[in-house]
C-alpha cells in the first residue's frame, strides 16, 4: 500500500485483531512519509491505543464514579479474574444479555470472579433503574459522558455490550465473551485451578 494516503482509507476493510501486523506496517510507512498529516497522526494514536487492548496486554487503567459517588480504581480488583462489561441502560442487545451475565456472575463470584460495569449512559437515573430492574449486583461505574466515556476510550469500545476478560494481574486474557461462551471459557478457566 505504500505510503499514499489512500492507505488509510483502506484500513476501514481490514479487521483490526487479524490484521495488526499490516495495520502495523501501513503507520510505520505513513508515519514516515506524512509525519505531521493529522490524519496520519490520528491513525497511529489510535493504532497505539488499539495494541493496548489485545489480549496479552496489561488492561488500561479505568477509574470512575460508583452509583453511591466515590470513584471505583479497576486495578482496586487486582487479584481476582475480572470481566469488564461495557454496557448501557438503552442498549437492547446489553439488556437481552444481562440475564446470562447475572447467571454467569451468580455461578462464579464466589471462585475468584468479579465484574466490573462501565455504563455508556447518559441519564444516571435511566442507568441507576437498569442496575435495578436487571439485578446486576456486582460493580458498577460510569462518567455518564455516552460514547465519549473515558473507559470506552481508553479500550476503543465503538459498539456495545463489549467484554474484556482479564486475569488476577490484570492482563487481558479474552475479548468478546458473551452468553454461553463466556460461561465455557469461566467453567474451562476455572475448573483447570
């Protein structure tokens, strides 16, 4: 692809997670040829910012108000195997998949398990009644800032409900988990302890 610009513009069609090592080589190339082209700029912020949310890298610090005020550190829950569920209060596909992350949570709080919520809401008390009407009893945070949350940031969340599972270090070890394969990989993960 060389170092035109239309490179960039071809990168929309390659999926991120496969294909990093192109992404990878297509910024080192415009990074050299176009240094200062804010475009170019923005693709290997955004390309460095993506590297650190692969499984194998450290999670990404998120630290936000709880429903009761005080803010909530993610590495506060170091220690134990942590899925990072972002959601919100008017996300069909999140409501839908909240039974099955309740179930899930109830079969393995006790072993080690933990979830840490980061809500993409807006409307505290939409997001407060959700917490509720759902029975997510686990932790909860949210900036209340919609898609412009510091958490959806820091993990490039574009689409939502999104799951980052991590290990008790706090390394990403799992990305995606829903449903019946979230509860596959906790039994498998947590049966092999």
């Amino acid at each position: 692809m060389g170092s035109h610009l239309v490179a960039l513009w071809a990168t929309n069609f390659l999926p991120a997670e496969k294909e990093m090592a192109s992404l990878l080589e297509i910024a080192d190339r415009l990074g050299k040829a176009r240094p200062t082209h804010p475009q170019v700029q923005q693709f290997v912020h955004n390309l460095e910012r993506l590297q650190g949310v692969n499984e194998g890298a450290m999670a990404p610090e998120i630290n936000l108000a709880t429903p009761e005020g005080p803010n909530l550190a993610l590495s506060s829950l170091r220690g134990k195997y942590v899925l990072i569920d972002f959601w919100a209060s008017w996300c069909g596909p999140c409501r839908r998949e909240n039974p099955n992350v309740v179930k899930t949570y109830a079969n393995y709080k006790d072993k080690g398990f933990e979830i840490y919520g980061v809500s993409l809401d807006q409307n505290r008390e939409a997001w407060l009644k959700a917490i509720e009407t759902d029975k997510l009893v686990w932790k909860h945070v949210s900036d209340l800032q919609y898609w412009s949350s510091a958490g959806a940031q820091a993990y490039q969340v574009n689409s939502i409900p999104q799951t980052f599972l991590l290990d008790p270090a706090g390394r990403i070890i799992a990305k995606g988990l829903r449903g019946a394969a979230l509860d596959q990989y906790l039994a498998q993960l947590f049966e092999t302890k």
